[in-house]
C-alpha cells in the first residue's frame, strides 16, 4: 500500500469511528485496506495474510458497521477470546457477542445464547458443533461467515466440522475466508464456502524484527508505567530513546509524566511546524526521549536511537515489527522493551513469529536505580562536568539512604571546594552544612526550614547562615559546634509531610556554585 487511508475516512458509525480512535487505530495496515471496502459492498472475501497484520479489525469492522449477526469461527481458544474482546471494544460493547469454546461452562454459554438468541457468534469448531448437536444455538439467521485462520483450522483435523457448520448456515450468506497459508485444502474449503470471492494476497513474506535488537517484555500495571520507564532509561542510559503509544491521549499524558526527564510529545494531532521542531531537535540531540504515536513515527529515521520502549500491547504484529524497527538500523545495535499488563502478557506469544526470542526484563528496583544514578553522578564529577543535571542526581542520590551517597557527595564538595579555591571564596569559619531531605519539589522554602530548625532544634534564627534550597535536598549553614545536637533533634522531625534525613555535609562550601 503506497499511500495511506486513514479509519475515519470508512464512513463508519460515529460509535465505531470512536472506539477505533480510543483503541489508538488511525492507519489501515495493507490488509485492513484491501478487505474492508469490499466487505463494506457485500462481497465474499479470499484473502490470504500473516498472523499479526490486522485481520481481525479487517472482518469486524464490516461485521460491526452492516450490523449483520455474525460467526467467526477461529482455531484456538485464546484467539476466540481475543477476537471477543477486539469485536467489543471496536463498538464499545454495544453490539453482544458470546464466544463459545471448549474449557468454559457449557451451561453458562447456554444461558447467554437462550438470554440474547441474536448475539454474534466467536467459536472454536468443536465447542460449536457441541451445541449444535444439542439445539442450543441457532444459525439459521447468520448473515456473515468469517473462517479465520482457516488453514490452521484444516491442519487440526476440523475438517468435518467446518463442513457440518456450513451447512448449518444459509447458502445466501456473505463468507468471508483468511489464512496465512493457501495449501489445497484451503482452496477446496473456499470453493465450497465462497461465491465469487475478492481475492486478495498481502506479503507473501512476512518481516521480522532485526536480528540486532534485544526484544524483552516487562509486566507492569497501567498505573506505574511512567516510573516504569524512567527506571528503564536509567538502566540502559541511551543515547537517543522513542516511546510508542496507542493514542494521542496517552502520548501527551505520557510525555507530561516523563517531563522531568526531557521527554517530547509526537502524534498526528499537533500542528506540522510543532512536529517539525520535535522531530528536527530529537534528531540533532537536543531532545533525547519523544513519546510518540506510530502514525506519527512513520519514516522516522535516527541512527542513535538504541532504545525503544512500548507502552502497551500494539494492536498487531505489523506494528510490533514497524516499532522495533526504529532501533539496531544500519546494523547497529539496539534494544526493545514491551511493557504490557499482568493479564496481557500471554498475548505477546503471538509475536514470537515475527519477533524470534522475547526475553523478560526484570522491573529495575529502586536500591538498583539510586545505585546507577550515584556512580554516574561520581563519574561526571569526577570529570568536571557539573551542571543541573548532576545536582538533581545528587539530590535523587541523597535521599536514597544509600552508603555511596557519601562518595558522591565528598566528590561533589571537593569539585566545589576547588572551583571555589580557583575563585578566591570560602566557607564562613566555624560553620559547617546540615543537610536535609526535602527540597523544592515538596514546596520548602527558606523560612519552613528556618522555622524547623530553630523550633525542633532549639537553634537561635541569628545563628543560620546561607541556605542553598535544592530540587530534593536542602543544605542549611548552620554552627559546627550545634551540629550533633541538630541532627539528634531533627532526626524525627517532618515537615509537610516528609522525613527531614538529615546528616552532616562536612566541608559543604556555601557560594553560587554556577
């Protein structure tokens, strides 16, 4: 497909046109494009595609907008499920459906038929043909057939069963049949089934993922998705990263979370000009995160983008492979990671075909993370390279509670103390610095610190010296011969909320540091 067609110029009920846009759908894949307007006009369809490519949107948006009641029949439990769930979701549960396979409650599914006698019908072979033998569902008004996987369906030995159910349906009916594969049986089975079908064949081959990328999938709820990411790009600390997202919505929600660590927000929606200036600062380096949508990432090109990150479940193995795609080009190396729910993790075997080995990556802790960030805040002191960046990681690096924070904090206050000497400014004699762990981001300001060290710590306001308030800390000057008595004081003090962690900066040189 040379050019692409967008969902919301189908023509589709507002309510389907909706769901697709909240299911993040705004491009056809090659398949969805060469189905869905013949099966819009009624035609049987003959179409043969890879696992992966979208199928199921391709014959259940027809089914959905005709409102014509439909059997889909699939090879596989699971894969009657999820196409369950897709059909839901793509009319926001506004069309009923029962999927009816084998290992479920055969009374329960009973019920449900007898109750809504029209839903559309999801169903393995034999579970179907269960109930026909037993007159509890009826098919004489199907008015839409779909095989999917009917090449799968043939190697499993339901061949006898394929037939029984055809004939259970009326000859009038629109049929359509998808495989991945069209051996002899296939043909028989559609020359049966089919009346003047469209044929239509999408990739004879299928693409894989690089054989460069690291591909790992990590379990994480919906809600710590954010934090999530962040302790992934610590982990991996890559040159250039990209998060994909399904909708717009989550794309800016997304990126607003992650906007402590420089992410940029990238979808369809924004203006040409805003992409423009994201994408021409993402590829000269000056914005090294973008959350983006995959419409919006199409062509995009970056040779030092060496990580790749997936919010959630793409909605196909298309996507998965276009995602992956953005890292490891040019044969260099790079790593995907798919983030996904507890529940929905067993769906990401349907990528092992197109993905190879997917391995699990463990969620990085928390004594991991404030560990990695200590070392490097020590590595760029230690090549003089101080800056913003470095004193937020300190301040991080601090609060953690961990040992090497002492190290780092020695290393930054030896920096200072040099870049101080060099200056001619010292400390105030007699003086020494009390840290404590709260900063900025918890809204302290000068007179809350005042007013906690001179209340709980029984410190005179004449004998506080300079206060440096930062991000996540606060350095306050106080008299090195009060120093024991204040960090016993103060050791169970709160304020707004938060332990105070205080411990004793020793040689901390208070001067503008930048």
């Amino acid at each position: 497909m040379d050019e692409e067609i967008r969902f919301d110029s189908l023509n589709l009920s507002t309510r389907i046109s909706n769901s697709l846009s909240d299911m993040g759908f705004e491009v056809l894949t090659p398949v969805q494009a060469q189905v869905i307007p013949p099966a819009l006009e009624g035609h049987d369809i003959l179409a043969t595609a890879q696992t992966g490519t979208g199928k199921t949107a391709a014959y259940g948006i027809p089914i959905l907008q005709l409102r014509r009641r439909a059997l889909v029949l699939t090879p596989t439990r699971e894969l009657a499920l999820q196409v369950q769930r897709d059909l839901d979701d793509m009319c926001g549960r506004t069309v009923p459906s029962v999927c009816l396979i084998g290992g479920a409650p055969f009374r329960d599914q009973k019920r449900v038929l007898k109750k809504r006698p029209d839903s559309n019908v999801v169903a393995t072979p034999g579970r179907l043909c269960d109930h026909i033998d037993r007159g509890t569902v009826n098919l004489d008004d199907i008015e839409l057939f779909v095989l999917d996987e009917a090449d799968e369906m043939l190697s499993m030995g339901f061949s006898d069963d394929l037939n029984r159910i055809t004939r259970a349906m009326p000859r009038d009916r629109q049929t359509m049949l998808l495989a991945a594969t069209m051996p002899k049986s296939v043909d028989k089975l559609a020359a049966a089934a089919l009346y003047q079908p469209v044929k239509i064949n999408v990739g004879g081959t299928r693409a894989r993922a690089a054989d460069t990328v690291l591909q790992s999938v990590l379990v994480a709820p919906k809600r710590n998705r954010a934090e999530a990411i962040e302790r992934l790009i610590i982990r991996y600390d890559p040159e250039a990263c990209i998060v994909f997202c399904k909708t717009r919505n989550r794309t800016e929600e997304l990126a607003k979370e992650l906007s402590g660590i420089g992410a940029e927000a990238l979808h369809g929606g924004y203006p040409q000009k805003h992409r423009d200036n994201v994408m021409t600062r993402f590829r000269k380096g000056q914005c090294s995160l973008l959350v983006a949508t995959d419409v919006a990432s199409r062509g995009l090109d970056v040779l030092a983008v060496n990580l790749v990150i997936q919010d959630d479940m793409p909605q196909n193995a298309e996507v998965y492979v276009h995602r992956v795609g953005r890292t490891g080009r040019a044969g260099r190396e790079g790593r995907s990671i798919l983030i996904v729910s507890k529940g929905v993790k067993r769906r990401v075997g349907m990528l092992h075909k197109v993905a190879g080995h997917i391995e699990d990556e463990p969620m990085p802790s928390e004594a991991e993370i404030n560990e990695l960030v200590t070392l490097r805040l020590v590595d760029e002191i230690i090549e003089n390279k101080p800056g913003e960046v470095a004193i937020s990681t300190f301040d991080r690096a601090v609060e953690s509670g961990l040992d090497a924070q002492d190290i780092a904090l020695a290393a930054l206050q030896m920096l200072v103390h040099e870049t101080q000497s060099a200056n001619g400014n010292g400390s105030m004699n007699g003086t020494t610095a009390l840290a404590l762990g709260v900063g900025k981001v918890d809204r302290v300001r000068p007179k809350d610190l005042v007013a906690v060290v001179c209340n709980e710590g029984g410190l005179k306001g004449d004998k506080i010296g300079q206060i440096d308030l930062l991000d996540r800390i606060s350095v306050v000057e106080v008299p090195t011969a009060d120093i024991a008595m204040l960090l016993s004081a103060l050791s169970d003090s709160r304020i707004r909320g938060r332990w105070l962690k205080t411990r004793h900066a020793v040689d901390w040189d208070f001067a503008p540091r930048y």
